[in-house]
C-alpha cells in the first residue's frame, strides 16, 4: 500500500502570526492547478500496516478486526516503551508477537468450548483469525525439516561436530528462516532431535 502526501500551493493574505479569524485568501485566488509532491512513502512494516488497517476497520465498522489490531498495537507500545530504554521491534518481533497471541486466542477459545461457552469461544476465534492475517504463510513439517537439514549440513561444513549443546548455535539461523511461520517450540524439538 502506498501513500502520498500532495501540498497544494494556496496563496494565502496571512502569516503565522495572524489571528485565525482573521485569515482570508487574496483577491483573485484561483485553486492551484498542479500539485507538488512531498512525500511518497511505501508501507513496508508490519506496525504501519497495523495502524493504516485501525482507520479502514473503524471507516468500516469491523469491531472485531478493530479491537484485535487496537490491542496488538497496544501491546507492541507496552513491549515498545518497557525498560530503560525504548526500543523499536522490528517485523521479525512482531511477527513472532502475532503468532504468540492468535495461539494465546486459540488456547482461550479452547477454554471456553470446554466450558460450554461457544459464543466467547466464537469471538476469540475470531480475533485470532484477524492476527494471522498479517502472519506470513506458514510452512509444513516437511519444509522445517529441510530448512533444519539444510543448516546442520551448512554448520557440519563448516568443520564442527554438533552436538545438543550446540542448539542455539543451529537454533539461531533456523529461526531466522521460519520466523513466525511454524510453532517455535515444534522447531526447538526437531532440532533437539537431529542433534542428539
């Protein structure tokens, strides 16, 4: 999605210093034909693609989607200002953010099935279904395996002898591959595996 900025170039009889009441256009002034461009800027990240879809879910009057994209938002600002210092998540972060929630949602959902509350069990459902919209498409089984052979072949050639205690040195670029695209703790079991 795109957005651009157009500033149109009024002539105007005022200054800042002019009392609001008392601004007005100059004699003779014809809207401006041609627009300069200021900005163009191309929505690449996914906490921008959150807000921009906050205004089309209340243009809209989606309340599920508006309430689950406000409470990911609001989340990514408590993670965002927590600490000493701010930080700034990027996609990667986000992503992983989204996927803990839409499973949290799930588990909540199951919960209320169990205790006969299928209208809740509904909505949560719901709301999950709206965050893993913005999660990239997930991989199978057989596509993590071969993303796990792949860098303990690539490690192996690199000289070293794998063991389990090299899990996080396997882990990391594993990770970086799958990202928000299969459960993490399934990943962390298949690695388990092939290292022991």
């Amino acid at each position: 999605m795109k957005v651009q900025v157009w500033l149109e170039l009024l002539p105007c009889a005022y200054d800042a210093t002019t009392p609001p009441g008392r601004r007005h256009r100059l004699p003779g002034w014809q809207p401006a034909s041609t627009a300069i461009r200021i900005e163009e800027h191309t929505m690449t990240t996914l906490k921008e693609r959150l807000h921009a879809d906050v205004v089309s879910h209340m243009k809209d009057g989606n309340r599920i989607a508006l309430n689950a994209t406000r409470n990911v938002l609001s989340e990514i600002d408590t993670r965002e200002k927590a600490g000493k210092t701010p930080i700034h998540l990027d996609d990667a972060h986000i992503t992983a953010m989204l996927q803990q929630e839409a499973s949290q949602y799930h588990e909540v959902a199951r919960l209320y099935e169990e205790a006969g509350e299928s209208e809740r069990a509904a909505t949560e459902i719901a709301d999950a279904e709206v965050l893993e919209a913005y999660l990239p498409e997930p991989l199978t089984l057989e596509e993590v395996e071969s993303i796990v052979d792949e860098v303990i072949a690539s490690r192996k050639a690199d000289g070293v002898e794998l063991t389990l205690l090299h899990m996080g040195y396997v882990m990391k670029p594993v990770n970086e591959k799958v990202a928000g695209r299969f459960d993490g703790k399934a990943v962390s079991e298949i690695v388990r595996k092939r290292l022991s």
